[in-house]
C-alpha cells in the first residue's frame, strides 16, 4: 500500500503539474478527515506520514485515569504504563489508533477530493 501511495503523489506531482506543497496539504486535510471518520471522536487527533517509506500512522492523546469511562479520550493507568513507564492519573499519553486498512481509506478519500481539490479554476 505505501508504494501505492507514494507512486499516486509523485503522479500528480510529475503528471499534473501540482506543487508538493499543495499534495502535502491536501494530503493531511484528507488523512485527518479519513482518521475521524474511522478512529472516532478522539482527543487531539493527529496524522503523520513518513516522506520516505509512506508509512500513515494516526495518533491521539488519551488522559490516563483509574476507571475508563470513555475509551475515545481515556487510557487506564496500566495501559498508559506500557507506552510510558512514568504515566500518572490526569496525564495526557499519545497513543497510536491508527486503523486496519487506513492507507486504504486515505486512497478513496484523496480519489473523491482529487477532482475538487486539485482541479483549480476550468478555464472556457
């Protein structure tokens, strides 16, 4: 999938004539929308791509509590304690929620925006 991805960017970027500036924009507006629609309601959501590999991870920040009352914005103490040994009640953690199949997503998220978001002014 990440060869998939990297090769439809380097095509609008070669074949299209669109700036990586405009792709690197357009590509983390898609990535945010294609997280929320699948990880949830999140605290801070955020995405990251790897510019070499095209690894697409999505991250969240859950605040650690003794009882978990919501798991889209809350992490129990012991979970919290395995991604930072030294995470205490009320302390924000980020954690990756990364999706099964969110390359995927991204792909069909970016297909049906390419049209609008690439296209520009149509000239008569």
């Amino acid at each position: 999938m990440n060869a998939d991805f990297l090769a439809v960017l380097e095509f609008w970027e070669r074949e299209k004539g669109i700036s990586r500036d405009v792709l690197v924009n357009a590509v983390h507006e898609s990535l945010l929308s294609a997280a929320k629609k699948a990880v949830g309601p999140a605290r801070e959501l955020r995405v990251a791509i790897d510019p070499k590999s095209g690894d697409i991870r999505a991250f969240a920040k859950l605040v650690v509590s003794e009882r978990v009352s919501s798991t889209h914005d809350q992490i129990s103490v012991f979970d919290a304690r395995r991604i930072k040994s030294d995470s205490q009640v009320g302390q924000e953690v980020e954690v990756e929620v990364t999706p099964v199949g969110f390359g995927r997503m991204l792909l069909n998220t970016l297909s049906k925006r390419s049209c609008s978001s690439f296209a520009g002014p149509k000239n008569s």
